[in-house]
C-alpha cells in the first residue's frame, strides 16, 4: 500500500510550466507536493533546504531535499501539480534538473500525461551534477502533473539523501561543439588535449575521470573563452595516476548552467614517480571535502588538518599505503568557517620522508 504525505512549499508566483525554472527559492503561489511510498508518514523526508554545495555548477542558495526511507518502496517519491496543464511543444520539451545524491542510481522523472517514465542515472556522488530528460517524441500532448523518483535502481538504496534543484523547461542543448579530444600518457600523467571550433555562452568544461568508464568523478575544471569565433586549444593533465587504464570526459557548461558531455577517452596510466599532496576538491567546501596523495613507495601516512594559529584539529588518517594514487575525505562539520592547512607526513621503508601543506577553506 502507498503513503501519501501532503506537503505544501512556497515555490514560485504563476504555473511552473512554461516557466524557465523552479528554483525552489521565488516565494509566490502555494505549490503542493505528495509524498507517496515512503514508509511510515514523516514530514521530514520532503524539505526546501540550503544548499549543501555552492562551489560547483549550482550557486543557489535553496534546493530541495528528499530522504528515501528504509521501510519505503523501490518507487518512493513525490508528485505535484501546477495551477494549470502545459502542452508540450519545441520549445518546452527538453527538461534539465540539478541533482545531488548520496548513491549512483537512476532519477526517475515523470510528466503525466504521457505517463512514461524517464530513467537518467547520475554519475557523481555528493555532487551536483545535471540531468536531462528528453519529451521530444511527446510533442502536442498535455501534462498536467509532475512526479519524481530520486533513487530508483532495481533495487533501491535504502536512506538514500537526494538534493533537486533548477527544473527547467527548455528547447535545445548548450552550443558548443568538441573539434578534437585526446588524452596521453607523458612523464607527468595523462595529459588530455581538446579543441573547439566556436564557441556561445562557454563558461569552462569539468574533467571527469573514470577507473571502469561507467561512474565518473570530477578532478578538475577549466575555464571556457565565453563567445568566440575563433579556433581555442585546452589541455589538462592529471598528475593522480597509477599504472592501469583510466576514461576520462568533459562537460562543457554554459553560464546559464546548460550543459553537454564529450565521447570518452581512454589512456594508460603509470605508478607516480614521486610523492605529492594535491589540493583538495571541492575548494571552498561544506562541510565534506576530498584530499589526494600520490605515493611513490610503500609508506606509512599522517594527514592531520591545522588551523591558522598552527593549533592541530583533526586527525584524519593514519595507516600504511601502497604506492600509487589515493583518496580520503574530510568532513569538517564540527569546525568553523575559516581557512585551514591540511598536512601530509609520508615515511618510506627507504629514503627521506615526504612533508606537505595545502591551505584549503571551509564555508558554512
């Protein structure tokens, strides 16, 4: 049997569709969402919150927060409708949102009717990362309700925290073209070369770095040319590798948060030549960031995190590590806001030991 639980938010002054955005934020019309499927009735499991990460692709400041419940089923989830029907046309059927979830799993989104359901999974954890979802075979019919199933893989990920944000009802995709994209390995990592040929609204493009070419990960960006005409050339290298194969993508984003992935490519990586402390990503962060090390020997590791006074207020690893690549993240949500130095102490079985500091800030 399916739970219902109304929930009212202030969300925006007239219909949401037909209009560019719902942000979540715009207060106006009294817009109602019902919770179905999740588990015994909690009025916490729906929310307009802040936003748990302003750094990336999403500045705004609210979003909504939905937590999929242990005893909920596969298809928990919610539905609303707006003050009036919308029919779908060219320049409405294309719809983007913004997620930021816990578990990779597919988004389910929904207008009914057509009543089918549209499956995009994300490929970023703890990210936002944006999805779109494709009604252009549905042209000429009219929706009239909106549902949304956050976490939906076959078998669903109980407990799951699930941020949305940015729901847009738009005609066409970012217009912006790759003209080449290449990735090789050199002596200081995977270098990837790309091209363009013009370029419209191109505020820069993600790398995105994947070990088995399904769930990638961020590591790095780099700033578009905004509008040219002329032919731009890019390269990035990625200093974090190991011997073994990796895939990498870019997605290019516009300014007004649009966005297009390339073909991946692949290359083969090497074990580091030397030791290496990255600085951490995100950057600003709140309140969970990640730290990368890169390890040319066996050794034993210390990363602990200073305030600016030099005063020691956290311990986050101490352990021994292969040589190669790795990864720890840090969760700061019992520190302040502030600037803070996180330092690494490597001991080989030989040789010199490796010290480190990067100065990295938190913003709450």
């Amino acid at each position: 049997m399916k739970n219902f639980l109304v929930l009212s938010l202030f969300l925006f002054s007239v219909s949401v569709f037909g209009q560019a955005t719902i942000n979540f934020e715009t207060v106006g019309q009294d817009y109602v969402w019902n919770i179905f499927s999740n588990g015994p009735t909690d009025s916490t499991a729906l929310s307009v919150v802040d936003n748990p990460n302003t750094t990336g692709i999403n500045t705004s400041a609210k979003c909504l927060k939905y937590i999929v419940k242990a005893a909920g089923d596969p298809w928990s989830g919610f539905w609303g409708q707006s003050a009036g029907p919308i029919t779908l046309t060219a320049d409405n059927c294309i719809i983007t949102l913004m997620v930021y979830k816990d578990v990779i799993s597919n988004f389910d989104f929904k207008l009914e009717p057509p009543n089918v359901d549209h499956n995009v999974a994300n490929t970023l954890i703890n990210q936002w990362e944006k999805l779109t979802f494709d009604y252009t075979s549905d042209i000429g019919k009219t929706a009239a309700t909106i549902t949304m199933i956050p976490d939906f893989p076959a078998a669903r990920t109980a407990g799951s925290v699930n941020y949305i944000d940015n729901i847009e009802f738009i005609h066409s995709v970012v217009p912006v073209e790759l003209t080449s994209f290449s990735a090789n390995t050199t002596q200081s990592g995977i270098e990837l070369k790309w091209s363009t040929a013009t370029e419209t609204n191109n505020k820069g493009f993600e790398v995105q770095k994947s070990s088995d070419s399904k769930a990638f990960i961020t590591i790095g960006f780099v700033n578009g040319k905004g509008t040219t005409t002329s032919i731009q050339q890019y390269n990035y290298v990625d200093a974090s590798t190991t011997s073994g194969k990796y895939y990498y993508r870019l997605c290019q984003v516009d300014f007004d948060g649009s966005y297009k992935y390339s073909d991946v490519v692949e290359a083969q990586g090497t074990t580091p030549s030397t030791f290496a402390l990255s600085q951490n990503y995100p950057n600003p962060f709140n309140p969970t960031t990640t730290m990368q090390f890169s390890l040319a020997s066996d050794a034993k590791v210390a990363i602990k995190v200073f305030d600016m006074l030099g005063r020691e207020v956290a311990n986050i690893v101490e352990a021994n590590y292969a040589a190669g690549v790795h990864k720890v993240e840090f969760n700061a949500s019992k520190l302040t806001s502030g600037l803070y130095v996180y330092q690494i102490n490597a001991v080989p079985a030989q040789g010199a030991a490796f010290t480190a500091n990067k100065i990295m800030t938190l913003l709450k």
